[in-house]
C-alpha cells in the first residue's frame, strides 16, 4: 500500500509542470473537447506505464549488479541535482508549449500515444526517484511491488491529467505560478540529491 500511496503522489505532482501532454489536455477542455481530452489522458498515462516498466526493470538490473549499482548511485544523485537545477532555471509555461490542437475527436487516444512516445525524458526521471526511493526504503519493486509501483505512477500520471482537464483554462493560473511549479519541486529534489549524494560518500 505504501509503495503505491508513494508512487501516485510523486507521479501526480511530477506531472505537474507544464509540458506538451498536460496543455494538450487542457487545450482540449477549453475547446469543449473533453472526450478526446480523457482518451488522450488515458493513452499517455498507458506509455508512462511503458516507460516506467522499462526503467523499474533497468534499476532492478543495476541493484543485482553491485559493482555497476555503486556507481550508478552517485549518477543518480548528481541527476537528482540536476533535475532540481533545471527546474529551479526553468523558464517554460503553459504559452510558451506550443501544441496543435486542430485534429480531435477520434484521435484523441493517438494523441496520446504520440504525445507519450515522445517524452522518453521520463525515464531519466523515474531512474533517478525510483532508485532514491527505494533506497531509502519508500518503496518495494520486488515481486508483486513492481506492477504495484507501475499502477502508482501510471494512475498518479492519468488523475493529474483529469485535474488538468476538469481545471481547463484555470490551469494556466496554476502551471503559469512559477514558483509554485517549477522553484518548490526544484529545491526539494535539489535537497534530495544532495542527501543521496552525501549519504553515499558518509
């Protein structure tokens, strides 16, 4: 229960800043669209449990691998700073993602799937916070806690994206708050590396 609690709360603020997948969907609430909104909601949130598969899978491989896990902990550290640092320097809102929003209907569910494909910059991001978190003992991969884990981040993914959808226009006031969005999640990852990376070298 733990891991699955974890995995949906770090997926659904994680989606949070503004991206291509999260301003489609709320482009497609404001033009009333909202059934292609949900099925391209649910299409991408299907990818996110593709690509987090493969990575949960990957970090898996590293921890069986110690020689190679030693290593790799002191990358994802130095990735946990860096994720914090570009988006403590982030200048992206939800004007400056530019989506075409012109093909609907029908092709909401393609959308997605396009959209999701393209955004393999989740597996960085989800290397970097699953290892933290189960290092530190948030989370179980093993066994059943893997498709757990999955259905925590896939889940976490599709509700922020009805938020975004039920939110519409309202969420440009949100993903715009550049402190709220891109600063506080920042420092905390920030925060989080340098723990890691100083836990490893004490």
């Amino acid at each position: 229960m733990q891991t699955l609690i974890v995995a949906f709360i770090v997926s659904y603020v994680g989606s949070i800043p503004p991206g291509t997948i999260n301003v489609s969907a709320m482009q497609l609430a404001v033009l009333h669209k909202r059934r292609a909104a949900i099925f391209m909601a649910f299409a991408a949130s299907a990818v996110e449990f593709i690509y987090a598969g493969i990575t949960v899978q990957f970090h898996i491989f590293l921890n069986n691998n110690e020689v190679i896990a030693d290593y790799f902990r002191i990358i994802t550290s130095i990735a946990l700073i860096g994720l914090g640092l570009s988006n403590i320097f982030s200048k992206s809102t939800s004007s400056s993602v530019k989506v075409d929003t012109k093909q609907t209907g029908r092709h909401g569910f393609a959308r997605g799937l396009l959209l999701g494909f393209l955004n393999p910059m989740t597996i960085p991001f989800w290397l970097a916070i699953t290892t933290y978190l189960e290092n530190d003992q948030w989370i179980n991969v093993n066994g059943y806690g893997f498709w757990i884990y999955l259905i925590g981040l896939s889940t976490g993914t599709f509700c922020l994206l009805l938020t975004v959808i039920a939110l519409g226009k309202r969420f440009t006031a949100i993903a715009d708050n550049h402190f709220l969005v891109h600063k506080v999640p920042g420092f905390l990852l920030l925060i989080l590396g340098i723990y890691f990376l100083l836990k490893l070298v004490i």
